[in-house]
C-alpha cells in the first residue's frame, strides 16, 4: 500500500471510529419484534442449543449474535460494537471501491460520506441483520476490485454466502461480484473462469450446510417465505384482488386489508390467520391471490412498481399507496422520540421478555440523539438518496462511454437490490440502504467529472489561445 494510500485510509478509519465510539456510548441497542427473537436464537446457540428457526428465516445474523454472546456474555454494549464494527468495515469496503473505480480523492470523500452516513450509522444501533446485509456485499465487491486473485475471489464467495444467508435477497448483489471477477486486468480468459469458479465454490461451501439442514424439515433452498413478500407488498400498496374467493374463516381477518393504506398488523394478522387452519395452504393460498391480483389490474401494479421504487431510494411520492416510512420512526425512535412511559427506553417491544431483560439499556443522550430526534435533513423524505441514485445511473452510462468497466459495474451492481425490492413492493427502505453507500460514490464522481470537464475545457482554450498567439504575423497589433 502506498503512504498516500495508507493516509486516505487511516482518515477514514479516525473518523468512522470515531463517530462509532459516540454512538456506542450515548445510544442504545435497539430491540424490535424481531431483534427480540434474534438475540433469543443468539442465545440459545451460544448455550449450545440450535435454535427451531421458522422457514422464512435464515441463520448468518444469531450466528453472529451468538458469537458475540460467547464471547461477551449479554452485553448491549458488546452487540453494539459488534454492529458498529461491521459499519467501518463498510466504510473502508466504500474507500476502496471508490478509489479503485474512479481515483484516490474519490475513495477519500465517498468512504468519509459513508463513514458518517446516518443512516448506515443509525442501523448499526438495532438488533436486525441489515448491517450484515450492508456489510457482507459491499466487502465481497471491494474484495474482487482491482485484480483480484483466488485468495480474494474465495475471501468474497464466503461474504456473500454469509450475506445470502442473512438475507436471501442479497443474491441481487451476485451479478455485480461475478462481473468484477470476469473483467479482472492481466490475466488470461482460462484464469479468469478459475476465479469465478472459486468464488462460487466458496458461496456453495457456505450454503449448503444449511440448504441440507433445510431438506430435513422439509424445505428446499435457503428459506420458505409462502409467497409472503410479494402478497405482503400487494396488500400494502391496496392492490390485492377484493373479488378474489376466500375460504370463510379468512373473510373477516382480510376486511381490514381493503382499505387505502391497510396497517402492518392487518397484514401480518391475516398471515398468521392463514397459517392456523389445516384446510388452508397457505403458501398456495397467497401466491393464488397475487396472481389473481396481478391479472386484474396490471396498471396498477406499475402504479405501485413506480411508487416501491422510490421507496426503495427513501421517497415517498405524492399519493404514494403506502404512507408509512418505517426508516424515519427507527430514526426518531432511536434518538428517543415515542419512547414508552413504562419499561426499558430501548426495548418497545413486548416479543420475548425472558431474554430482551438481559439487553435493557439506558436512553439516548448527546448529539447523536439531539440529531436523530430533530435533525431535518435526517428526517426528509427525497434527500439524497433519490437524487443520487439518478446521480449514479447516470455516472455509470458515462463510464459506459469511456469503457471503464470496472466503474460501470461497481455502480451498477447496486441496482439490482433496489430494483428487486421494487419488484415486489416493498415499502421498506432499510432494504436498499447498502446499495445507498455505492450511490455516495456515485455522487462523488459526477463531482470529480464536472471538474474534470471545466479542467479539460480550461486547459484547451489556453492552448487554443497560445496557438494563435504563435501563429500571428510578425508585426500584426496585439489582441486587446
């Protein structure tokens, strides 16, 4: 590593650090219905006991908690350090890519940006897999940037197994690591399949203990949602069939889903409803009705396409189906905002007593809280995350232009998360924030570009100007 580079990354490291430190000592570790059941599963393998997991989950993230509890016992501020930990590993992924793509001081400012991102840094403070579904992808691409050999390839395969099986969705960022692979510099076509084929060696060595796992309960693959993700985003974007036939005992649990906006619990209530009666599918069930809803009004499900995609980039545009910004209530819940007038300040929920006891923390004190209860720009809807994901979509055509394939795909492999999301509705916009930190460098670059430009233009009309200085006649009257 040059000292230059040992600089910028040391720079880096002070500041995403450092700001980590202040978070981990002023807020507290957020538990949510889910995180409740997540330290639950972390501390029954910690003790030495697996888990019963439901079919829709995955096990990269107790794993990871039960890591932290062996070694820690249940501490909140042990999982917190844990989380944030991930967080600068994600900002030194973000410095790397940006500098291997477009050039030092876009690494410098694109990993500073990430470093302090609120929105990285708030999710890193909730007992959730998101931080491992930010971190494990954007370090399987830094690994396969620049010329990457089988140590790195393999070193990346095992990220994105370990991201897969924190969230399956992330197999949207497959594509993107394999291209990097593939167009990897100096080396030959045979080399290059050799490193995609060790990459996707090192992801089959990591699935495949818990895909096995799976088929002794009777589930293939890595998870079994019962068609919840694409009926879920359906019903909430008010775009379920209401002339679909529904079994009797379901008619009043869905009564509450054909309203404009149908609140979570009625569409979590009518999914557990669905799974009580033995004479009902479930799976069969949901999966029957979002087709049936697709065929009836398919313009309205591009309505609602358009509307999740801009969710997926932190917008919620007029008339938007679905009303409800789940990011910005953690954020302001997390600066301290609602906290419940009884029981712990971080801990909401009422999943599992007998194990969030153990976690119970004080509440949001400092900056840190003052910014995530009040802060606007950290509240708004629209900003930047929009404007820089149009930002970097069009970074990446220009790139297209001057055949850097490198940067083209490192910008790209963002999209297919968001896109995904999109396509099945889904409000939730923690679902595309690693996809978020490569638009930071996208935002970056078009920077350093405009610059260039004038640069370039700049030093042309002086050498334009020098050159007919040179040219003109002797004795010819100076140009005023």
């Amino acid at each position: 590593m040059s000292r230059s580079a040992a600089r910028d990354l040391s720079i880096v490291l002070c500041i995403a650090i450092g700001l980590r430190a202040i978070a981990v000592l002023t807020l507290p570790l957020m538990i949510t219905n889910d995180g409740a059941y997540y330290l639950l599963w972390g501390s029954e393998i910690a003790s030495g006991r697996w888990p019963d997991f439901p079919a829709y989950r995955t096990p990269t993230y107790p794993l990871f908690l039960a890591a932290v509890i062996s070694l820690a016992g249940h501490s909140v501020h042990a999982v917190l350090v844990a989380q944030h930990a991930l967080g600068v590993a994600t900002a030194i992924a973000c410095w790397f890519l940006g500098r291997s793509a477009f050039g030092p001081r876009v690494g410098l400012i694109g990993g500073l940006l990430v470093a302090i991102d609120p929105w990285l840094l708030a999710i890193s403070s909730f007992a959730l897999s998101d931080v491992l579904t930010i971190a494990m992808p954007l370090c399987a691409l830094a690994a396969v940037c620049g010329r990457p050999g089988m140590t790195r390839s393999a070193v990346a395969g095992m990220c994105m197994g370990a991201a897969i099986l924190a969230r399956p969705t992330s197999v949207a960022w497959l594509p993107g690591v394999i291209a990097l692979v593939a167009v990897a510099p100096t080396c030959g076509v045979r080399r290059r399949l050799a490193r995609v084929g060790v990459l996707m060696l090192a992801i089959s060595l990591v699935l495949t203990p818990w895909v096995a796992f799976n088929a002794t309960r009777g589930i293939v693959g890595v998870a079994r949602t019962e068609g919840l993700a694409m009926w879920g985003g359906l019903a909430r974007s008010s775009q379920l069939d209401q002339s679909y036939p529904l079994p009797n005992e379901l008619t009043k649990s869905a009564s509450d889903l054909f309203q404009h906006t149908p609140p979570e619990s009625a569409v979590m209530r009518f999914y557990r409803d669905a799974g009580r009666y033995e004479t009902t599918d479930r799976g069969e069930l949901l999966s029957a009705w979002s087709r049936a809803s697709l065929r009836a009004d398919p313009l309205g499900y591009g309505h609602a396409f358009v509307h999740a995609l801009a969710w997926q980039a932190n917008a919620f545009l007029p008339a938007s189906p679905y009303g409800f910004d789940s990011l910005r209530w953690m954020m302001q819940r997390l600066g301290g905002a609602g906290a419940p007038s009884a029981g712990p300040p971080n801990i909401p929920t009422q999943h599992r007593p007998d194990i969030t006891h153990r976690f119970v923390d004080a509440a949001p004190i400092g900056p840190l809280a003052t910014a995530y209860r009040c802060w606007p720009l950290g509240m708004a809807q629209r900003i930047p995350q929009l404007p820089l994901g149009v930002i970097t979509a069009v970074v990446a055509c220009w790139c297209v232009r001057r055949r850097n394939w490198p940067a083209v795909i490192v910008l790209a492999s963002s999209m297919p998360i968001v896109v995904g999301h999109a396509i099945i509705l889904q409000p939730f916009s923690r679902y595309s924030i690693s996809a978020w930190m490569i638009w930071w460098i996208g935002g970056v670059a078009v920077v350093g570009i405009i610059a260039c430009g004038r640069n370039n233009a700049s030093k042309a009309k002086r050498q334009a100007r020098a050159f007919r200085l040179k040219s003109k006649p002797i004795g010819s009257p100076s140009p005023r």
